[in-house]
C-alpha cells in the first residue's frame, strides 16, 4: 500500500494556486459535444481522472459503434462517467457492457435505468438487480413523460436532461421527491442554454425539448470543489494569503458557496478581475449547524476543518452521502474518532463533537478521494500527518499533493 508522510513547514501559507476547470462542467460539456457532433475546444478543460476517463471513452464508443460486438466501459469508481454514458450509450447504436470498481457495482444506478427503459430504452442488469455491470442494447428511444427519484443522486436527472434534446417529442422529468444537489441540476441546465437548448425547471418538473446543441469554443471556469482544500488550509493556518485565478462570484457552481460557509470558519474572501484572494482571519465560531444537501463534496472538508479548529458541526441533510465514492460519514467518523472526536446522529442530523489533537496520526483514504484531500491539511495542526493511498486524490484533482506542497503546506515523503 502507497502512503504519504506529511510534516507541516509553516503557518503563514502565500501564493498563488492555479486550479485546473471544474470537473463537472467539464463532463457535461464533453456529453454534449459528443451528443452534438460538434468538433470545438474547451479551454482549461479538468485534468481530473475522471474526466479523462470519460472522454477516453467518448472516443473509445465512436470508433466501436455498431461493431455488433458487446463493448465493455470499465467506469471505475466515477459516478458521473458511469451514469451520464448510460443514458448516452442508451440511444447509440451498438452493445455496450458498463461496469466499474467493487465499490461502483455497490452503488444504486436503478432509478436512471427505469427511466431510460420507460422511454423505450434496452437495458438490463448482469448481476444485482439495481445496479451495475449494465448490458445496453443502444437504439432510438422516444420522448415523453417520465417520474423519478432523485434522491439518491442529481446525476439520474442531469443524465436524462442532457439527452433530452435528441429524443423525440423531448423529454419531461417529473421529480417523486424533492432532489438532492440542487445546484448541479441547474448546473446543467444552465450548460444546456448556453448551448442552445432552453430548459424549463421547477422544483417538482423539468421540461426538454427537442432540438440540437451549438457550440462554439468555450473557457471552463476553474473547480470551486478543488479551491475548497485551500479555504480549509486558510482556516487551519496563520495570515495566510493564497490567490486563485479566474474564480468568480457569479459561477454556476454549488459549491462556490465554500467562501460563505468558511466565513464563520475565519477565512474571507476577496473577489478581484484576476479571480479570488482567501485571507486567514482571526475569529472563528464554536459551534456550526449547516445543510449540505446541495452541497455533498464539502462535507468532509467542513468536518476535518472543524475537527482541527475545535467547532461543534451539526451536519444536516447528508442521507445521500453513502452512495458516494465511500460512506462519507462512516469513513470520516472512523478517521477522526482516532483523535477522539465523536459523531453522534440526532434524528436526521449528525452532531460532530471535536477531540484533542495528537502530534502525529495515521489515515486511510477509504478509496475516496475527497477523505484524502480533506484529512491532508490537518497537517497544520498534527506535527505528522501519514495517509495510506493517497493517489486517489486523482480522481478529481491531479495535482492536490505537488500543489500542497509548492505552497509550503507541508513536506511529504512516499513509502511503500
């Protein structure tokens, strides 16, 4: 097993970080431009392994179509590869095999596929009713007037809104429940205007028509998600300054609302033309109650930060993380219990009770890159920091262990 020896250098972290383009903007641009047909560039497109991996596959299926043969996609552990292509490979001529690491197989995929199939679509499980591996017999699927839960997921909604345009009659998703994540719904319905094809979202429907995506060259702004880690490392450290170019206020992502939540966990930020500047502040709350149900991919974050900092979090709205990469609130319950904080649940809530801070401590990453990311700047706080697999981190940021440590965040050592 890989691991990671991290020692802190200093408190006053400067400079500047450039992030590369957020990832779920990116996904969704390149499904739309393969559904397009369109041949254009994207500027500062994701680095992120999973982006990588999906437009690999993108490639991958253009040169396989109606080769008649049942093509494997092996998604690996990547949510928005595996759902997005299931609903693309459900109107693409040929057969395809979708399939993923042990933790995907354990991930639910059955909502999307009861949609897609209600729609006309051929789609069938090879093992665990409900989820992957997924055997699709791709073909024209018709429009019309479907119901789902999206509860467990955005990414069944966003799938089918991103094919909606190339059905025929359109598409209308009526939503069962009220969703979860939020911002990355109207995140895609947002791409999807830009490009050409008007949305109608309500809280309870979504209505796609018909029509093609145009496209022209387009500039991905940076990842919010990312940026995250170094609000976290502002709030664990000492007049620090650390600019990141090229992130706006007004951006379409959900969690662009990291600058407001870390406010009240002594970090402000400053907006300027050239991006953001995330300052270190002396003040800071004791206790934090805050809804992550539109904003899932900061909970471990906002958890280790106030673990280090000594706040009581009561986290609400989180059921859904475990079906993410791993169960975020179990795996991080496991990792900070070794400094003796506890997580208790209160009703549907989750009460974070912070510990005493050791002077060294050893983590597993639980195969989630988001754990390793989050427990990393903890470094700042613990004398020595190990984490077992921290290459995981490439699933969404590939340069999080080399950035870290140009800005002095900490020094690292690999071993075996």
């Amino acid at each position: 097993m890989n691991k990671i020896t991290l020692r802190s250098t200093d408190q006053r972290i400067s400079g500047t970080v450039n992030l590369s383009g957020s990832k779920s903007i990116s996904n969704r641009a390149l499904l739309m431009k393969n559904l397009s047909g369109n041949k254009i560039h994207f500027g500062n497109l994701s680095n992120s392994d999973d982006t990588k991996r999906l437009k690999y596959y993108l490639k991958f299926i253009d040169v396989c179509l109606s080769s008649g043969v049942p093509t494997t996609i092996d998604t690996q552990n990547a949510g928005t590869v595996l759902r997005f292509l299931t609903a693309y490979l459900a109107i693409q001529d040929g057969k395809w095999l979708i399939t993923g690491s042990k933790r995907m197989l354990e991930r639910p995929v059955g909502e999307l596929v009861d949609a897609l199939n209600t729609l006309g679509a051929t789609i069938k499980y090879t093992d665990k009713q409900g989820y992957p591996p997924l055997l699709v017999k791709g073909k024209e699927v018709h429009g019309g007037i479907i119901s789902i839960n999206p509860r467990q997921s955005s990414q069944f909604v966003s799938a089918l809104m991103m094919i909606g345009p190339y059905l025929k009659g359109g598409i209308e998703i009526v939503m069962e429940k009220s969703t979860v994540s939020t911002p990355y719904i109207l995140m895609t319905a947002k791409l999807m205007k830009l490009f050409g094809i008007e949305t109608k979202v309500t809280a309870k429907k979504i209505a796609v028509p018909t029509g093609d995506y145009t496209m022209s060259e387009y500039n991905i702004e940076p990842d919010w998600s990312s940026a995250s880690y170094w609000y976290q490392v502002a709030a664990l450290s000492t007049n620090s300054q650390i600019h990141i170019p090229n992130l706006t206020k007004n951006s379409i992502q959900g969690d662009a609302i990291v600058a407001e939540l870390f406010q009240s966990l002594g970090v402000e930020t400053e907006y300027n033309e050239g991006g953001i500047v995330i300052k270190s502040k002396t003040d800071s709350v004791s206790k934090l109650d805050f809804n992550f149900k539109d904003y899932p991919d900061l909970v471990p974050t906002v958890m280790a930060t106030c673990a280090a900092k000594g706040v009581e979090l009561m986290i609400r709205g989180i059921n859904h993380l475990k079906y993410k990469e791993s169960n975020r609130i179990v795996s991080m319950d496991e990792e900070l219990s070794k400094f003796g904080c506890s997580i208790s649940r209160q009703g549907q809530a989750y009460l974070l009770k912070p510990g005493n801070l050791p002077t060294q401590a050893e983590f597993n990453t639980h195969q989630d890159h988001r754990i390793a990311m989050s427990l990393a700047p903890l470094a700042l706080k613990i004398k020595t920091v190990s984490i077992n697999n921290p290459d995981v981190s490439i699933k969404s940021y590939s340069d999080f262990w080399d950035d870290m440590s140009r800005m002095g965040v900490f020094e690292k050592s690999k071993s075996q």
